[in-house]
C-alpha cells in the first residue's frame, strides 16, 4: 500500500498517557526495543523495523519515525511504560486514499504482550485520532490467524467489517485481511478506560 501524504492533518501531540502506557515520541535510547523488535519471527516482515540489527539501522529506523509526522505521512509514536518510560512498541496513524480515514498500525515486543498495554495504547491513540477535525473513520488490518492483534481491536472497541481475499503483499505471497473499522459513534457506545491526557 503507497503511502498517502496529507501534510497538517494530524499534528505531532507532545505525549499522551494514562496511569500504565504512555505515547511519546521515538528517542535514540529506544534502540533496545528496536533490537528486540527485530528478532522477532513477525514484525519486520510487515514493518521498517531493521532484520538484523544494528545501531546504524536502529537510529536510521528511529529518524524514519521521527520524520512521518513532518512529511504528511501520519505520525509514529514510541508506546513505552507510564513508570519508566522504557519503550516496548509502536503505535502509529497512517492516511488512507479517502479523505477521512486514517489506517491505524502497532506491534509489542514479546517480552511485553498479555499485559494489556497495546489495548490500552491503541484505545489512547484511537480517541485522541478521532477528536481531530479531519479524522473520522479509523481502520485496521490484521491477518485472520493473529489472535494477539484481533482482540486489541476489539478491546480498543474496532468493529469487524469483513474479510479482503488476497489483500496483503508479504515479497512473494498474498495473506487475507480482516478488516476492522472505528468510528466515534462506537467509541460512544463502549465502556472503556478513560481518555487520553495530552501533556504539553
């Protein structure tokens, strides 16, 4: 899928948070989670994330985060520990072709999955995309066999709207793709964690 540039419509916020994930943006001293990040069996197949690692590829890779916001790209954020502030992924906003709709992307570190803090992550950013003026539907792609991913979504409340045949592009194979949408009419409709506070 080409990138789509829409320089202005989702700014930069300078942090959000709630009392165990916070969203910040990517810092050199995040290459620990990116080294761990590329040695797992999934993530860099479908991602930037530099297989194998090393310093030069991990500050390139940070650089290439820090740079989506300025081009119009969409924005990149570190998904890190409230208490530490030691990043363990990725959440990020990606524009779709219709104007409205903006694709929503994240990976955890194994060491840090089951515990919560990708629901809770993707619920901060997923709110906060939905008050911008230009956001109104957010959409999500996961491949039907990964269970981790498909109950973030629908504990961050996405809804399933159907199933792409051949959809995703993987070097020399196609994968199906479900599809899971986010409108603020659900948003009002589910009970979840309190929205997020953006820290200026």
């Amino acid at each position: 899928m080409d990138p789509i540039f829409r320089p202005g419509v989702i700014p930069e916020p300078a942090e959000l948070r709630d009392g165990q994930v916070l969203l910040r943006n990517w810092s050199h001293r995040d290459l620990p989670c990116i080294e761990e990040a590329s040695r797992d069996p999934v993530i860099p197949a479908g991602t930037s994330v530099p297989s194998p690692f090393s310093e030069k590829a991990g500050r390139a890779f940070v650089e290439r985060q820090r740079g989506r916001s300025a081009s119009g790209m969409g924005l990149s954020l570190a998904l890190a520990e409230a208490g530490t502030g030691t990043a363990i992924g990725l959440m990020g906003l990606f524009h779709r072709q219709q104007l409205g709709v903006v694709g929503v992307g994240y990976w955890t570190v194994a060491s840090r999955r089951r515990r919560g803090f990708t629901r809770r992550s993707l619920s901060l950013l997923s709110r906060w995309a939905l008050g911008l003026p230009a956001v109104v539907r957010l959409e999500a792609l996961v491949e039907p066999d990964n269970d981790g991913s498909i109950r973030v979504l629908e504990g961050a409340g996405f809804r399933r709207e159907g199933l792409l045949r051949a959809y995703l592009g993987f070097d020399t194979i196609r994968a199906d793709a479900l599809i899971y949408s986010l409108i603020q009419g659900d948003v009002d409709e589910v009970d979840l964690p309190a929205g997020p506070s953006a820290e200026r």
